[in-house]
C-alpha cells in the first residue's frame, strides 16, 4: 500500500494528552511515552510511516482531528456513541474502569444494592473531574453540572482533592492508580463508577486510514505485541 497518500506525506500524526499514565506521560527526556504512545509506535511501523506526537488538552483532541492537524487520537479515549457521531473509533484496544478516587478519611462508601452489588452515591458531593471525558459526561448526567468542577487535566483534580476543595474524582482506573501513588491521604473505592472500551479516533474523512490502523492492529494483536505492551505497564 502507499502510505504516503494517507497521512502527509507518511508522517502519522498522533494527537494526545499526555497527563495520563501509563497509557501517556512525559518521560524524563520530554518525550510522550508510555502504553499509546508504543502502540501508535507499533501500527506506524507496520504501516511504514513516521510517528509525530503531539500534546494537547484532551478536550481539543477531537476538533484536532476534525480540522486535520492531527490523524489519529491515541489517548485512551473511551468510545463513547455521541463521540463517534464526530469520529470514526478503531477496534478497541483496551479496557478501561472509571473509579472513584476519595481521600483516606473520607465519608463517600459503596453501598450495597438491593441486588447485592456495591454502588457509590456522590449526590451532595463536589466532584472533580477531567474536563469532557467520560467521568465528566458521567457525573454531569448523574449529578448536575453544579455538582462537577472540572479541569484540564487528572493531576489538577487530583491536587484540588488533596487541598479540600473538591470531595471526590472520577477518573479511570489505571491513571487514578498513578496519582494515588504519587499523593499521601487518598484511597481508591473498590465500586467501579463504569467499564468502557478504548480505541484510537480517526476522522471520518479518512476511512482509508481507519482501515489501515484496524489491519496494523490486529496484527499485533494476533503476534502478542500489543498485550505484551500493556503488560509492560499494568500488572494484573
Ligand atoms: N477514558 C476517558 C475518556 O475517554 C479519559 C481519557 C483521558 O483523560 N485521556 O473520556
């Protein structure tokens, strides 16, 4: 196949926000690593192109891929169906938990239902969250706006949570992890809030590229590459 007509000349264009590991982080030379990063890494090689990463905020990465400054999103983006009326989602390639993250002495507890599962009500509560993603969406419809403060990013909630100003965030899992190592005084709630799906994005324009990305992925999917990449980052 000819990859230069794809993506500008066989550069692949990656958008993300890399405050959000381990799937995206800036590593100590200042480059966006981690579990995204080492798959967009793996798909443009087998699609023989140059991976270019760009980081932004995560709010601004579909309307990147709608205006064509970037080609692919790979930021661990749940495929959520009012995102996909904007993009194309490839086959996912991961799963995702959105998990509440409290402080150690806090009174928010799952509560058990009626049918015996454990559920967490945050209704009064001050929820942060990252602004326009899932938790984001999530809270908002479950809780009202007035209930959410949002940010630009994980750590900046996670920051409010350890100074007092917020009671809760909602925030996936295997980031919340990070952020509750790398704070004193905060616990993660054992009720997961939602289980969800990623994928990487792609415009609607470029369904040549979708279907690229799908055939490069499944390969490594196939050869064990992709787990062993998510292995390298999340033990199980
Ligand atoms: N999985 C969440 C979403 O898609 C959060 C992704 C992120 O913050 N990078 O909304």
């Amino acid at each position: 196949t000819d990859s230069t007509d794809t993506a500008d000349g066989g550069v692949l264009r990656m958008g993300t926000n890399a405050t959000f590991p381990p799937y995206e982080f800036t590593d100590e030379n200042g480059e966006v690593a981690g579990i995204d990063a080492e798959i967009a890494a793996a798909v443009a090689e087998k699609l023989g192109m140059e991976l270019d990463i760009t980081d932004m905020a995560f709010e601004s990465l579909i309307p990147a891929l709608q205006a064509g400054t970037i080609d692919i999103v790979l930021a661990g983006m749940t495929v959520d169906p009012e995102r996909a009326d904007q993009v194309n989602f490839t086959d996912s390639y991961a799963t995702g938990v959105q998990v509440v993250i409290v402080p150690e002495n806090s009174d928010i507890a799952p509560v058990e239902q009626e049918d015996g599962s454990l559920a967490v009500d945050l209704t009064g509560k001050t929820i942060g969250v990252q602004t326009g993603t899932t938790g984001d969406l999530y809270c908002t419809d479950d809780y009202g706006q007035e209930n959410v403060k949002q940010f630009d990013n994980g750590p900046l909630a996670v920051a409010a949570l350890v100074n007092g100003q917020i009671d809760c965030v909602v925030i996936d899992q295997e980031p919340a992890k990070n952020y509750v190592a790398a704070n004193e005084g905060l616990k993660i709630l054992d009720t997961a809030y939602a289980n969800e799906d990623y994928a990487a994005a792609i415009s609607k324009d470029n369904t040549e590229l979708l279907e690229q990305v799908n055939a490069a992925m499944q390969e490594l999917k196939d050869d064990g590459t992709l787990q062993s990449i998510i292995d390298k980052y999340i033990t199980a």
